[in-house]
C-alpha cells in the first residue's frame, strides 16, 4: 500500500521566487532603505531581554498598539498575523465555507485564488478592463448576480500598479452583502486608503503589510483590520501563537519610528516617481519597450512584447526584476540602483530589432 495525495494538493507548485544572487534585486517589491544602526541596537538589546522559554502574545497586544498608533486607529480593530499570507489564508478557511464562492479580479496577487481554491471555495474570476482599470457598478453587478460571499482584491494594485479611488472602493462596500477583502498593502505610497472608516461597515477587513513601506519583508508581520464583530471572530480563529515573540518586538519597536518610517516613505516615493518618468522616457525612444502603467505603487509595470528578453538580459547584468508572461514589473530601488537600472535597460532596448 502506498499513500497518496489528493487532488488539490498533488496539484500543487510551490512558490518559487528568485533565490539565485544578484548585484541588484528590484523583482519583490522590498524597501530598498535597511533599518539604520540605532534602531537595530535597540531591537538587540530588547531581543536579549526576551524570555524565549515563554509562549508568545497570543494578541501581540503592543505590536498592534504600536501598529494602531501609526494609523491613527482604534487597536481594538486590529488582528495581528505572521504575515499578510497567514490572514488571508484564514479567511479564506473560516469566514468562507466549502462551495462558498468568492471573486478575484484579474490580473492581481495570485495568492487570493491559491487560498480560496486550496480551501476548496468556488473561485470566479472577474476580468478587469484592457487598460487595468475597474469598472466598479459591472464589479458590483457580477459580485451580486453570481451571490458571492466575498471578494478579494489589492488597492492599489498588484501587479498592476494600478489604482481604484477611494469613492469607488467605498461604493462597491456599500453595494454588495459580500466580505470585502481590500489588500492596501501598497496604499502607503498613495492617498485613497479607508483605513480609518473600517469600522463604518460589517462586511470589510483591510490587509496590511509590514514589507514594504516599512521595510520589514524579513520579519512575517502582518494586520487585519475590522470591525468588532470580525476582528472578535478574527482573533478567535487564529493559531493562538502566531505571532512569535521576537517579530512581536521588532514590529513594535520599528513601528513605533514614526519619522524614521516617513523620511523613509518619501525617499522611496521620490525613488518610484523618478523610475517611472525616466522608463516613461525610454518608452518614448524605444517603441519596443512598451506600455508603460501609471503607477500609485513603489513600483512600474509595463507590458511588452519582448518582456521576457528584457527580464533575461537584466539578469546577465545582475539586475533582477520580476517576469510575468507579456508583463514586467520593476520596483524603485535606491538612486544608484536606479541609474543602473535604465542604463541597462537602455543598452538592451537599443538591441531589440
């Protein structure tokens, strides 16, 4: 006799991100900017002071303080997981049950599908508009007509870089019974979040993230935020250690730099808005290269025909952004890293036919 797997699960790919070295990684979104020397000897020094033969917060009750502090939000909304991924793969098998279905937009992080059909929801994907914006009365329309339970989505967009407005997000809430699973991961580098209002509706939980504004993507820290009937069901449903102690201190001592995490927003604002205007001017030399997607993120995405040429030949100069079929996505890294960036970039269009 010999065991097998079943079929959703012998279905399966793992993940697979670049793991190889290079000189330059601008392919997953990171912050470019390390936290600075002071605020790693305060992390040591609270690290040493840790008693590691002890559980965990089950509530990560200072991080999420600290979390809420920065937002200007009540902490009684925030449910604190081991990342963005953990949360999402828990309302994904809890708040929706087997058959229960629930819609993605395409394109968008591919996360949301893998989790709604790992935990075997009915997954329908809605198609978003040539130029990757949304129509939001058709969304409404198509989350309704086909009695959805919930739908997920990134606000601003990943990959897409793409943004909905605020009004708009808020009127697809108002317009539906379905849970409204609203990423803004990336919202920090744009101004249409509704963070604040969560508690105005029963039928919302946002996402964030602490890796890539906040430039921990090393530490798994990530926060739900809703209001008290979800967050109470939230924190119920979770693993009850999932936030282990030392990412507890560490997200509390860095969330709590409120001018440190500002300076740092606004370099890599100033980072993305640079690239994108100097890629906008290669694609104005360089037919080739492409469309080029206005971008409310820290990162561009640009469709082009030679997508996967380019993608090989930066990675001969050590220079690693992300492929994604007719479709590359480029995060701002620092200045230098920039400048080297187009560059290259410049050199391979130059040697496209």
């Amino acid at each position: 006799m010999s065991y097998e797997l079943n079929s959703k699960l012998s279905k399966l790919v793992p993940y697979e991100p670049i793991t190889e070295t290079y000189k330059i990684r601008l392919d997953a979104n990171e912050s470019f900017i390390n936290l600075n020397d002071e605020i790693k000897s305060e992390i040591s020094d609270a690290i040493s002071e840790l008693d590691f033969n002890r559980y965990p917060d089950p509530y990560a009750t200072d991080t999420v303080k600290a979390f809420a502090d920065l937002f200007n939000i009540s902490s009684d909304y925030v449910t604190a997981g081991n990342g963005s991924d953990e949360l999402i793969s828990i309302i994904s098998s809890c708040f929706l049950e087997k058959g229960d279905k629930i819609v993605t937009l395409k394109p968008d992080f591919s996360m949301y599908a893998f989790y709604g059909s790992l935990y075997e929801n009915d997954v329908l994907v809605y198609d978003k508009n040539e130029d990757l914006s949304v129509d939001i009365d058709e969304l409404i329309g198509f989350v309704n007509e086909n009695e959805a339970k919930a739908i997920v989505f990134s606000n601003p967009c990943n990959p897409t870089s793409v943004g909905i407005m605020k009004n708009d997000v808020k009127k697809l809430i108002k317009g539906t019974d379905a849970l409204v699973i609203l990423d803004e991961a990336y919202m920090d580098f744009w101004n249409q979040s509704i963070l604040n209002e969560v508690q105005d509706y029963d039928n919302l939980i946002i996402l964030k993230t602490s890796s890539k504004a906040v430039g921990m993507a090393s530490v798994r820290l990530g926060f739900a935020v809703a209001g008290e009937k979800i967050t109470k069901a939230l924190r119920a449903a979770k693993s009850p250690y999932n936030c282990d102690t030392v990412s507890q201190k560490i997200g509390e001592i860095v969330l709590s730099k409120k001018d440190f995490l500002l300076d740092n927003l606004k370099c890599i604002i100033e980072s993305r808005d640079y690239l994108y205007s100097e890629i906008i001017k290669l694609s104005e030399e360089y037919s080739t290269l492409g469309y080029v997607y206005p971008t409310v993120t820290n990162f561009v995405f640009v469709k082009s025909k030679n997508a996967k040429f380019i993608f090989d030949e930066l990675l001969k100069c050590s220079i690693a952004i992300r492929y994604m079929g007719e479709y590359i996505r480029i995060t701002a890294g620092s200045m230098e890293e920039n400048k080297e960036l187009l560059s290259s970039l410049k050199n391979i269009l130059e040697n496209i036919k």
